[in-house]
C-alpha cells in the first residue's frame, strides 16, 4: 500500500478537482457503471453539479424519500480519487439496506488502500454529524467493500435479502 498520510484528504467538492473527477467519471463509464452525476451530464455545467451537492447538504430541493447527505470526494493534491456520501441520518430503505456511508473509488486508483481509507476518514465527519453507531452495507458478493468496512471496526449484525440479492448490514460503534 501506499502510504496514504499526509497528502490524501476528503474535500468539499469544487472547481479544482473538475477535470480529474470527469476523467474519473469516464473510468466508471468505461467499467458499465452509471457513476452519480446528480442528473447531469459530464460536459453539462460543472457549476450545477456542485450545487446540487450543496443542497443535498441542506436538505434542498430533496425528493421524498432521501435524507440530508454530506458529499466529501478524496482528494491529492488536484487529483480526484473517489467519492463518500455521508447520510445525516437513516430511513426505513436506508435502515434495511443503504446505510449511513456509501463510497466508490475510481477504477484506476483501487486496490491501493483508497477504500479503507476513505471510510475511515468519513467515520470521523459522520462522528461531527452526531452519527455515534454507523451503519454500513454492501452486496454479500462485494468483497472488497465487505473488507473494507471489517477493517474499520463493522461488525455483522446479519444479511438481508435485497430483490434477491444478499446485502450483509455492519454497525461501526463511532465514539
Ligand atoms: C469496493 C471499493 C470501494 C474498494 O476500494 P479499494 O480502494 O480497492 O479498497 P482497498 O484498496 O482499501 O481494499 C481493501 C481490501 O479489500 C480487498 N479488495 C479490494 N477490492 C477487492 C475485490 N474486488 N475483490 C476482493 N478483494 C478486494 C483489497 O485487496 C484489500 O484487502 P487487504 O486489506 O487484505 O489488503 C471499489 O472497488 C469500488 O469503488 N467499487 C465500486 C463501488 C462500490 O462497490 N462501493 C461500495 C458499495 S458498498
């Protein structure tokens, strides 16, 4: 693994990281995922992308059935790494199968520690949001992520079947 001190961060998302988190966005294309672009497109303005980032925050402008999100994106130097969204609290969807925290790393950038740091990193802001046992979740066959919320403290509390796929459900104690 790299070593991750130092220089890598979670940033609010802004101008600076534009250019590196489109070419992310391609590499998510290119593996078949639809990466989240909030409805917009990679050459739609960048400056509305941002805001609806910000109102999620706020709770603006928020359809029915989502909560307030903190967005953060891991960050070196200009280079956008990956993205956490950090939800300020959970529903009955979230409660039964999406969780407190959801993450992705940029196809080239993974395997590297990214994820296991990324997560650690945003179990500190969920921690000033008040959120003192997060839930986490992932596909039973998500290996990586499974691994990832094991190696920050997640412990099972069971699987749950998820339109007929298993997704486990982890709660981190965050004191
Ligand atoms: C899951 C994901 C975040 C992993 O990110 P990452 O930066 O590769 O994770 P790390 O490098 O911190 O790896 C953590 C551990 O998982 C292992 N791992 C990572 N990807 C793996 C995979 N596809 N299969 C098996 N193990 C994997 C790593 O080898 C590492 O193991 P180790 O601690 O024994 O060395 C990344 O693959 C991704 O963004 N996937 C798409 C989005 C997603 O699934 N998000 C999570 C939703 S719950």
């Amino acid at each position: 693994m790299k070593n991750l001190e130092n220089k890598i961060e979670l940033a609010k998302p802004s101008l600076e990281h534009r250019d590196s988190f489109f070419e992310a966005v391609r590499e998510f294309e290119a593996e078949g995922k639809s990466i989240y672009m909030h409805g917009e497109k990679p050459n739609d303005d960048f400056n509305k992308v941002l805001e609806k980032i910000r109102n999620y925050e706020k709770g603006i402008n928020l359809p029915a059935d989502r909560v307030p999100q903190t967005e953060l994106w891991l960050v070196e130097g200009n280079k956008f790494i990956g993205w956490v969204k950090i939800r300020h609290q959970l529903n009955e969807n979230l409660l039964l199968q999406g969780g407190h925290i959801g993450y992705a790393i940029r196809p080239s950038e993974r395997k590297k520690g990214y994820g296991t740091k990324i997560l650690e990193l945003a179990l500190s802001v969920a921690k000033s949001l008040g959120i003192e046992k997060a839930l986490l979740t992932c596909d039973d066959d998500n290996f990586g992520s499974g691994k990832i919320i094991e190696k920050n403290g997640g412990i099972l509390e069971n699987k749950v079947d998820n339109d007929g796929k298993l997704k486990r459900r982890y709660w981190i104690e965050n004191k």
